[in-house]
C-alpha cells in the first residue's frame, strides 16, 4: 500500500500549502511549531519515497497526482537525487527547530516552506525546462525578504535576473538544435554562465555575499548550502556538453575555490568567512564534475553530501552563536568556549567535517576525489589539497576567536535548548555515522555516476551517429 501512494509529490506539495497556511499565522512561535511539524512530515515522506525507489526503482505509483494532472513523472527519483532530496528536507526541518528564540521574528517560516517546496521539486525534476523553471523560481524567496526588511536588493536582483535570463535563452537555444543536433558552440556559453552565477563563481560572487550581509542568516544557509548550482550542472551541462565546456566549468571553478578558501582567511566578519568558505566548497564540486570519469564523478558526489552535512552543522552553531551575542567578529578574541561547552564541540566538529576530516563522510569522498582525478588530471587533485588545507586553517582560526582566549561571565543562562542540541546532534550523528560506515554512501553515489556517465556516452554516440549519417547523406 505505502507504494501506491505518491509520497514523492506529497513532500513536495507539504511545505507549499504550509507555506500559504503560515502566511495567515501572525504569531511567530506558533510559526515555528507548525513549520517544524510540516517539516517532520515533509521528511517522512521523502524517506518512503527513497524507500520505494530502492524496491522497485522504476514503479510508479497508482494514485499518482501529476498523472491526473497530465504530466505523468513530471517529478521522479533517480539514483541521483535519492539523498538529495530527503537531505533537503532534513536541512530545512533542523533549521526550523534550530531557530532560537531572539530569531523567531525576523525569519518568515512561510518563505522557508515556499523555499524547501521549490527546492525539492527542481531536486526531483528530471525534465531540463522543468530545472530551468524551478531554478528560476527559487530566486524569488529570497529578494521578498530582502524586500520586507527594508533591504537594498538591486546586488541580488541583478545576479539572479542575469542568471534567469541566461538560463533560460542558453537552454533554449541549446534545445533548438535537437537532442542529436549538431549544438553550436556558442550556445552553451549562456548555460555555463548561468551555473557560474547561481554557484557563486568568480567575479560573479559578490551576491552571496550581499545575501549574508543582508538577509537573515537562515535564509541565506538554506540558498548556498543546498548547492542548486551543481545540480543544474549535472542536468544541463554535464549529460551533453563538449569536453571543452566542462574543462573551462572546471578551470574557473578551481580557481574559485582556491580564492574563497584564502578569502575565508582574512575576513574579519563572521557571516562573510562562512559565506567564503560555502563557495569555496561549491565551487570543488563543480571542478569534480570535469574528468567524467565513474570514480571522479562519485568523489565529487560524496564531497557534495558531505559538504552539505557538515556546512549545515557548521553554519547552524554559528547561527545559535549569533542570536545569543550578536553579529560576530573575529578582530578578537571573545572567550565563549565556557558558556556553550557544547557548542563549541558542534562547531569544531562540524567545520572540520566540512573539509573532509577523517573519521568522517567527507574524508572518504575527498581522498576518493583526489586519488582518482591526481594521475589524469593532476591540477584537480593538487587544488583540493590546498583547498582543504586552507579551510582546516580557516574553520581552526575561526574556532580559537570564537571561543579562546579571556574566558567572560555571563550573568543570563546561554547554554543551547533541547530543541538546538537535537538538531546539531543530528547532523553530526549523519556525519559520523557516514564516517564510520562509509560503505552504503560510497557505493550509492558510484551507482549515480555510473547513470550519468551511461546518459552522456549514449548522447554523444548518438550525435556522432547523426553527424556520420548527415555526412553520407551529403556524399551522396
């Protein structure tokens, strides 16, 4: 029975209609409990829907709605997005739990369930118009609530309206040519562009930072973490773009990387190191795509599941840091390890995590990344390292002037809420456990890549097909 029912369309359509329901709720606590319980839902019901699709992988539910609706598997796992899109949904529920008190007035649930609602859906979308249409929309979330603080919005405004626009004219003209068309080589450009924008790439990274600056914290975790750019790039780029795409797609990437790592350095702010560091890990992924090889490929995928975890862990106990003393700096030294003992143990753990410390997911998927992308393509391998060495500093550095140096008394309880300690316990749990038994995630991802290799080697012998027929053709 739990098969028949479309539970991949119902954690989708949750958060929307909890959306337009918290819209109506004027009290900010009341908010709160009813996102958490609609996020708790949401999660359930992604995780049946991975556990159906691991039964019977190509089933399709007998009361499915897109069906009635005429767009039969318009939303559909793959071996790709079977933990993405449950991940998703366990990032938003413990961002919602984790929203402390003196927070709970400045961040709109309802925005965050409109939010989780797009993103699940592009996560669960195949169709590339579809990833387009939903990508696009996932821009919006965010300038409302730059709007409803007061905010200026013409940085973030500008970014995304450059990404929709090349987004949907580089697809379009892509598309115009034909699954086995000759693509001109111009028309990726605008495509490659537009993944460029939306991951943060350099020069064109400055609104993310904008974003952190000026939104909520909240808001902007649930916008860099998920990495929607990568996706896009998996669906768009990588099943039919020429090598010469996903080569350049790397060179700019790594160079991203290298730069926000040494940016996350020398920043003095608290929310713009973090911001850094999140592109920074975005853009190793992207440079991971490039060698389109099954081992390559699947380190880039577990360094996009670990990075998630531990970037979620991270960024939520600089959050809870945030509300109980403010906007941070790091041009001193503030002493906090006595108040949040615990805290302290969160962050550091879920920072190192986040590099691929070993003992946990990421270690695995970086080693994985490095190994098989230093013999044929030397320079990937050499620029994680570096990266990796310099975000271990940076999350280190950061750490020591968060919580070293002159210990302060505090005459109000700081200590973290059960609510709080449930959710950083929970990420750090995923990472350790995925470290301890890393196995089952490795073998999932290779099995991922593994498909979307087989897609992008049947595409381009099909075009190489086509070209060879169009060319007896003219001979004759």
């Amino acid at each position: 029975m739990l098969q028949e029912w479309p539970w991949l369309e119902f954690g989708c359509l949750l958060p929307a209609l909890g959306a337009l329901l918290l819209f109506r709720v004027r009290r900010a606590e009341h908010a709160r409990r009813m996102a958490s319980w609609i996020g708790s839902a949401t999660l359930a019901a992604t995780l049946i829907a991975w556990r159906n699709w691991e039964l019977q992988p190509q089933h399709v539910p007998a009361w499915s709605i897109s069906a009635w609706l005429g767009v039969p598997r318009a939303l559909e796992l793959d071996a790709l997005s079977t933990p993405l899109v449950p991940l998703a949904a366990l990032l938003f529920l413990l961002t919602a739990l984790a929203t402390p008190m003196t927070k709970v007035r400045r961040f709109s649930f309802a925005r965050m369930l409109a939010s989780e609602a797009l993103l699940l859906a592009t996560l669960a979308c195949r169709e590339p118009w579809g990833v387009v249409a939903l990508l696009a929309a996932s821009t919006v979330p965010p300038w409302f609530e730059l709007r409803a603080r007061h905010r200026p919005t013409r940085v973030y405004a500008l970014h995304m309206g450059l990404f929709v626009v090349l987004l949907a004219g580089g697809w379009a003209a892509v598309n115009a040519a034909g699954p086995h068309g000759d693509v001109p080589w111009w028309t990726w450009l605008p495509v490659l562009l537009a993944v460029a924008v939306r991951s943060g790439i350099v020069p064109l990274h400055c609104w993310a930072a904008d974003l952190f600056d000026r939104a909520t914290f909240g808001t902007a975790l649930l916008t860099l973490i998920p990495m929607p750019g990568a996706y896009a790039a998996i669906r768009l780029l990588l099943p039919a773009a020429p090598e010469w795409v996903l080569h350049a797609m790397a060179a700019v990437s790594l160079a991203t990387a290298l730069y926000a790592a040494g940016m996350a350095l020398v920043q003095t702010e608290a929310r713009r190191f973090f911001c850094y560091v999140c592109l920074s890990h975005s853009a190793l992924v992207l440079a991971g795509l490039e060698a389109v090889t099954p081992l390559s490929l699947t380190g880039a995928l577990c360094v996009w599941l670990s990075a998630q975890l531990g970037l979620a862990g991270f960024g939520l106990a600089l959050r809870m840091l945030e509300a109980r003393h403010g906007r941070l700096l790091f041009t001193s030294f503030h002493g906090l390890y006595d108040n949040t003992p615990t805290l302290a143990a969160c962050f550091l753990l879920a920072g190192l995590a986040s590099v691929g410390f070993p003992g946990t997911f990421g270690f695995l998927g970086s080693e994985l990344l490095i190994d098989s992308t230093v013999h044929g393509f030397p320079y990937i391998g050499l620029a994680a390292v570096l990266v990796a060495a310099l975000n271990g500093i940076a999350v280190l550095m950061a750490y020591f002037r968060l919580f070293g140096g002159t210990r302060h008394s505090m005459g109000v309880a700081l200590g973290m809420r059960f609510r709080e300690r449930f959710a950083v316990l929970a990420l750090l749990a995923a990472i350790m456990g995925g470290g301890l038994y890393p196995q089952g995630g490795i073998v999932d991802r290779h099995r991922a890549s593994r498909s979307l290799l087989q897609v992008r080697h049947e595409i381009q012998a099909s075009r190489a097909l086509f070209v060879k027929r169009a060319l007896r053709k003219g001979e004759n």
